[in-house]
C-alpha cells in the first residue's frame, strides 16, 4: 500500500500543530483544550473555507451567547423541565436559522450551533467562578485551534509539498515507461 505525501504532511502537520497548541493551552491555563478541536474539526469539515473565517469565528461567538442565554434559562424554575425545555431550545434554534436567513446571512448555522452545543456541555459539567474569563478563555481555545492546529498545518502543508513536490501524472507515467523500456533492453 503507497501512502500518498498529502496523507504524511496532513498526518504530521496536524500531529505537530497539535502538541504546539497544547504548550499554548498549557503555558496560558487554557484548559478548555476540546474546544479547540472541535472548532478545529469543523473547519476541516467545512473544507477548510479559508474565505469563511471571519463568518466562522462570528458564529462562533453568537453560539457562545446562545449557549450563555440557553443555560441562564434553563435556570428559571419554569423552564427547566423536560417539556419547557424542549421547547425553549426549539424556540432558540428557530431563532437562529430564522436571524442566519434574513438579517444575519453573514453567519453560518453549523458553527453557531457547535459552539452553542460546546458552551452548553462544559457549562453542564462545571462550575463558573468568573463568567468573564471563561468566555475569553472558551473562544481562545476555539481561535486558537483554528489557527494553530488549523492554518498552522495548512503552511505546514504548503511547505512540504514546496520541499518535495508530488510527481504530476505524466511524470509517473514516463518513470513507468523507462522503467518498461529498461527491463526489455535487460531482457
């Protein structure tokens, strides 16, 4: 099995800008590390949309707001049932596509959503001291994932390709023949 270059530099790239951002998220006690990786892991998924950044990263702090708004009211004693609170996140996710498809079209729904559902589980599973530092501290490790983990490896890539560029088909298919034609001339 040949693994292909692209495969190795993304591999590596990703594995390095990974072990840096985890020396950031150590040496600044940013200790919300999965934050960045999922922020990270949308990016990718997204197909990387350099173009998008700036759209991303506004969604991803309006998610941190809706998160923030969604655990405050799931604090009031009439929200906080089973059936209250259905309805409560129903109502916000129509608030969100319907903002996103008129006077937000700027915004992207996946990124709002995923830093709403982020800021919602470490919210569920710790306690707050000081609500303005764990803002800054969640959408830091977002950022910071994109940008490290994410554009990091991306001139990584740029970079190793650069170095050892990958042979283009009519290249390989010349290689193939003088390779045929050595081993007739053998023969």
């Amino acid at each position: 099995m040949k693994i292909s270059k692209k495969v190795w530099f993304d591999a590596i790239g990703v594995g390095l800008f990974t072990i840096v951002y985890s020396l950031i998220m150590s040496g600044f006690s940013l200790w919300m590390g999965s934050a960045a990786f999922i922020a990270v892991s949308y990016f990718f998924g997204a197909g990387f949309p350099k173009d998008k950044i700036w759209n991303i990263l506004c969604s991803f702090a309006l998610g941190i707001v809706w998160g923030l708004i969604a655990f405050r009211l799931l604090h009031v004693p009439s929200i906080s049932g089973v059936i209250a609170s259905s309805v409560m996140f129903g109502i916000m996710t129509f608030i969100v596509l319907f903002l996103q498809g008129t006077i937000m079209k700027f915004t992207l729904v996946p990124a709002w959503l995923i830093a709403w559902g982020t800021t919602m589980l470490i919210l569920s599973n710790i306690t707050i001291h000081n609500w303005g530092l764990f803002v800054f501290q969640l959408y830091a490790c977002m950022v910071l994932g994109i940008f490290v983990i994410g554009y990091f490896s991306d001139y990584f890539n740029q970079i190793m390709f650069r170095l050892f560029p990958e042979k283009n088909d009519h290249e390989q298919e010349t290689d193939t023949e003088e390779t045929d034609n050595m081993a007739d001339h053998k023969a």
